[in-house]
C-alpha cells in the first residue's frame, strides 16, 4: 500500500513552511517597522539566515550517506532559500544602506574586505539558483553536478565574510566555520574512501 503523500514528504513540508514564514516575517518587519531599526534588522537576519539555510543544504548530501534519505529531498529547497534570503540581504544593503549610489558600493567592497569576500559568494550562488531544476540538469548532464560543486566555495566565502564583519565576538562566526569544515571534511573523505557500492553527491 503506498503510503499518504504526506507521510513521505513531511520534511518538505516542514522546509517549505520554515522557509515562508521567516520570509514572511522578514517583509512584515520590513514593511510596519517592527524593529527599532527594521532595515538593519531585515539585513543581518537575512544574512544569517541564508548562512543557515547553506549550511543546511549542504548537510543534506552527508545526512543521506547516514541513512537519513528524506534529507535529499530538500536539498534544493534549502539551496534556493539561502539564495534568496542572501538576495534579500544583498538588496537590503544595496538600496536601504547604501541608496543605490553605486560610488558608496564600490568604495565599500574596495575598503572592507569582508563585503568584497561576501558579494564573491553571492556571484558564485547565481549559476547554482539558475539551473537548480530538474530541466537544468538535463541539459547540462555530468557538468551540472561539477558546476553545483561550487556550492563549497561558496559556503567557505560566506563563512569568511561572517568572520571578518563580526571583529568582536568570534563565537558564532567560528562555529559555522567548524560545521562546514566538518561537512567539507565528510565529503573530502568519501571522495578518497568511498562506501562499498556508494557514490559521492
């Protein structure tokens, strides 16, 4: 008997229903000012929350070769929520900080290295959102999987980006740069010794 639709994609469920309500609530917070400084608000929450959703997605691939295979699921959902709330955070610097003056952008990514390493990382997650769907992977055949490896810079250019913004307290920045070091590392190891009869994602 197959089993009710829900049953077998609860986790999608739960991703996607995540996903929205924090976009939601960005655009609620964003829109009637529900912070003492809404733009800064939306903007460093979005930020993290794109590090999170990174994170997650490339968590997904490990969970899997754990037995965990609902986890491959919402790989790309994860993916495409970093990507936008990453948009988000792009957007928010750019227009509300920033006024669009594209003087003001290019002085600051000429004069703080951490907003230089963070727009790379973004310019690197464009191609992945692009041809993240099923016909992309068609088309693109074995390179699609070579050009989603970028993912992984991707995250570590994310991650140093947090470092460098957060000169003061290091704690959170460090311990994002140790879980993506520790998948990097999971994913580096099952490349040299593959499972028996396994296959690296």
């Amino acid at each position: 008997m197959t089993k009710p639709w829900l049953t077998r994609h609860w986790l999608r469920v739960v991703v996607h229903g995540v996903g929205m309500a924090l976009l939601a609530w960005l655009a609620v917070v964003y829109a009637f000012g529900l912070a003492p400084l809404p733009e800064r608000y939306v903007m460093l929450l979005s930020g993290t929350l794109g590090l999170i959703f990174l994170t997650a997605s490339l968590a997904c691939t490990p969970l899997r070769w754990a037995g965990f295979a609902r986890a491959g699921q919402v790989r790309r959902a994860l993916g495409l929520y970093a990507f936008a709330f990453i948009s988000i955070h792009l957007a928010v610097y750019a227009v509300a900080e920033n006024g669009l003056d594209a003087a003001l952008i290019l002085r600051d990514l000429d004069e703080r290295r951490a907003m230089l390493i963070g727009a790379a990382a973004f310019v690197l997650l464009i191609p992945l959102a692009v041809t993240s769907t099923a016909g992309w992977q068609r088309r693109l055949g074995r390179r699609w999987r070579t050009l989603h490896r970028l993912v992984y810079a991707a995250a570590v250019l994310s991650v140093w980006h947090y470092l460098w913004l957060d000169r003061d307290i290091l704690t959170t920045p460090i311990l994002y740069a140790l879980i993506v070091g520790a998948l990097l590392a999971v994913r580096f190891a099952r490349r040299v010794w593959p499972a028996r009869g396994g296959q690296a994602g």
